[in-house]
DNA sequence: GCCATATAGTTAATTAACTTACCTAATTGT
DNA sequence: ACAATTAGGTAAGTTAATTAACTATATGGC
C-alpha cells in the first residue's frame, strides 16, 4: 500500500469519526439549538471576552456573512448571545455570550462528556498524545495544502 | 493534560480537518453534482456488483430512507445510476452504477488526486501507517460507545 | 474637505440535505 | 389466510448554507 492510498484511507477514517461524533451531537443537543448555533456557542466559552464580530466568527467558521448573521440571530433570539455596538467603530459590533448561553453549552457538553470519557478510557496516554500530535500535523499539512489551491484559483 | 483533554482535542483536530476536506470537494464538485450523491457515487464504486438497495445505502449512510430516495433520484435524473427490479423480490430495486456515473466520479477523484498527493508526501510511510491505524482504532472505539448510547436508548 | 472605495452587517430568495408522518405494495411467519 | 414486517416512495417542514443586492460607516488619496 503506497502512501497515496494510506492518505486516502486516513481521511476515510476521519470523516467517519467526524461523521460519527457529529451524529451524536445532534441526538443530545436541545430542541431549537442546531448545529452551526452550538458551534459557535462552544468557539464563544473558548474565547471570551476577546471581542470578536460576526465577521470575524464568518471567518473562523468559513462561512459567508450572511450565514453568520443568521446563526446569530437565532442565538440572540433564544438569548444565549447579545450583540454589543463597538466604541470606536459604528459598523462592528462585538459577540457576547450571555450566563444563559454559557449554561446551556455546559448542558450539553455534560452530557456529551459521559461518551468522551468512555472513548479516552480506552487508551493510554501515551496513545492519545501520539494520535493528537499525527493529526494535528496532518491537519495542518492540509490546510496548508488548501491554501496554495486558493492562492492559486485567485491568480 | 489528562486523557479526557486530550481526546476532546483530537475530536476537535478531526472535526476540522474533515471540515477542510469536505469544504475543497464542494469546491471541485461540478454543477448538478452534491455532496449526498457524490458520496453515494463513491460508495459504489467500491461495490459494484454487490446487489445493493435503497435501504442498504440509507443503512450504510446513516440516513433516512426518504433522504436516500431524494439522493438517488437525482442521481438517476442526471443518468449516473440506474435502479433495476430484484427478480426475487418485487419490493426491492438494485443500484447499479452506470458508465456515466463512474466516469463523473473519475473526473472529481482525478482533481482530489492531487492534493491529497501534496499531503502524503509531507509524511514518511511509517508516519502514515501509524496514524492510519491509530485513527482506526479510534473511530472503532467511538462506534461502540455509540451503539451502546443506542442500545440504552431504545430499552 | 471630498469623493471613491472598502468594510460591517443585514435582507431576500434559493438550494441541498436532511427530518417526521404517512401511504402503498410485496413478502413472510404462524 | 392473514397480521406484521419490509421496501420504497410522497408530502411537508427544518437547518444551514449559498448568491445578489442593499444600507451605513470608515478610510485613503488628492
């Protein structure tokens, strides 16, 4: 098996595993929270008070801004996030996570904890460290791989 | 770094690089031709000649029955698969993949070729041997752990 | 200071890919 | 022979995305 094909095979394995996790996520998260709102509920509890904008959610997440801006407006409509005006610029305005948002993300990240534990304990530490390392490298060599096709569809 | 830490990073690494991958197929994907139906093109490729039906590919996908009925009728409307009738069972309808369909399929896989050969030759092969199966292995132990949530679910 | 241009955010319309609820036809087990 | 199961499909609704077009604010060159 040449190198190609064990590449083809890892990114086999990671969509299924993805596809898996993401499987369960959607069977625990609570009627009216979808997916993207969860996301970007969970990116907000790892980056408070850092002041980000939609724009730069849209950014993160690769999604247009419009995609964004109807995320949050469900988000803010079920008053798990406020939209604070920024000081020095009119157009910005900054994501807030509000205590009810932060609530129902440790919900369901509660719940989702139970699975997670039963998985790690399956391995050793040694294990997972070595895993985590090999996929983040590839990760990266990924996105990286992405870039250049960009840089080069913009030339 | 405890175990739990670790495993919830490595869900993160393989949530965003199978979001990575996903996002440069829709960006090669031609006109008429979506994700659902490429990943049931692709499927059958590797199974041709299997006698596979509707509710096989719906099992196999995780997805409802109806969904993979809309998946194949477009498939079928664009002429890359043809259902033909089970001669033992009148309920049931083979996929069959036709020329055009695994020529569609050629023609997206030859884009992808070359990126993920960019990516395979940043790593030796004992590199990707090891994380080939080390990510088998932990996408096996989360199926588990999700068939048993299943399990506990319907009794 | 003024205008062209860029940026932040939004609205409207459309799409892909799902879901649940319900229906029909064919098969199977007792 | 007939009740229950299975295969397949229809209809209607949801989520998360897209593109196109709009408004409002900011900024850089002249």
């Amino acid at each position: 098996m040449n190198r190609l094909e064990m590449t083809l095979l890892i990114l086999r394995e990671i969509a299924i595993t993805a596809d898996s996790s993401r499987r369960r996520l959607r069977e625990v998260l609570p009627e009216g929270l979808g997916e993207a709102q969860f996301d970007v509920l969970s990116h907000l509890t790892f980056t408070t008070n850092r002041n980000e904008t939609p724009s730069d959610l849209a950014r993160n997440f690769h999604v247009t801004r419009p995609a964004m801006t109807q995320t949050l407006n469900r988000l803010r409509a079920a008053g798990l996030i406020e939209l604070v005006p920024a000081p020095q610029d009119g157009r910005v305005r900054y994501v807030r996570l509000t205590a009810a948002g932060r609530a129902r993300h440790d919900e369901v990240v509660g719940v989702l904890e139970a699975d997670i534990r039963a998985v790690s304990r399956r391995f050793s530490n040694a294990d997972l460290e070595g895993l985590l390392q090999q996929a983040r490298r590839f990760r990266l060599e990924m996105e990286q791989t992405a870039e250049l096709d960009t840089k080069e569809h913009s030339s």
